[in-house]
C-alpha cells in the first residue's frame, strides 16, 4: 500500500476500529463476569453488539496488509467480520426468543473469536498494533 494511501485511509480506519473495539472488549469482558438476565446487561448487550457489528463493519472497508488477499483486499482477518454479522443476530433473537442456551452460546463464541482471537492476531508481526507497541 502506498504511504499517501496507507495515512489517508487506513490509518483513520485503523483509529476509527480501535475506538469500537476497545469499549466492545471492556463492556464484553464486564459482561462475562457479571450477573445475566438484569436489566444493566440488557443494556450492555445491546451496546455491546452495536460496537461490534460497527467494528467489524469497519474491517471490512480495511485492506488485509499481510498474507494471501481475495480480490487484492480481503485477507483471513476478514472471516471474524463474517463471525459477528452471523452471531450477533443469532445472539440477539436467540435471547428475544428466551432461548438463553444459544443466546449464551453465540456470545461466548463472538467474544473468543471477534474480540480474543481477532484480536490476538492484530499483535502479530507485519500488523499495525505490533508495530506500535513492539517496534
């Protein structure tokens, strides 16, 4: 990617990532700890799933810069935004629907491979928060 290109649209893609993921992973892991079903973690919910599906829309508009690409833009990265825009509404009817099991199930899952594994591949070498933090 050219650096004209890499500043002008990445890089505020990059920011604009950060500031929904970061409240996402805080509200998520508060989530996991605390008491279900009250009227606080519905309202965490929600915002919690509207984060994600913004972050992982977000993603989609951001180049894959390390491995393989589909059509120069899509690398692997890119599955985890296909993970939230299937389990956040699942997660969501499963809970409108009193089905507590598969509502627990899709927000296990969206936690551990959107935010833990996603992001856990964000500090790999070649990525733009391994190269803050490491270089």
């Amino acid at each position: 990617m050219q650096a004209q290109t890499y500043h002008a649209v990445y890089l505020p893609l990059a920011y604009a990532h950060l500031a929904t993921v970061l409240p996402a992973f805080i509200i998520g892991t508060y989530m996991m700890i605390r008491r279900k079903g009250t009227p606080l973690h519905r309202l965490l919910g929600k915002l919690y799933m509207v984060l994600m599906l913004i972050t992982a829309a977000i993603t989609l508009l951001m180049p894959a810069l390390v491995g393989p690409k589909l059509f120069g833009h899509f690398g692997f990265i890119h599955l985890f935004s296909v993970l939230v825009f299937v389990s956040v509404p699942k997660a969501y009817l499963a809970a409108r629907s009193h089905n507590i099991t598969a509502h627990k199930h899709s927000m296990i899952g969206l936690y551990i491979g959107g935010l833990l594994i996603a992001g856990s591949f964000a500090f790999m070498p070649g990525r733009l928060l391994h190269t803050w933090l490491f270089q």
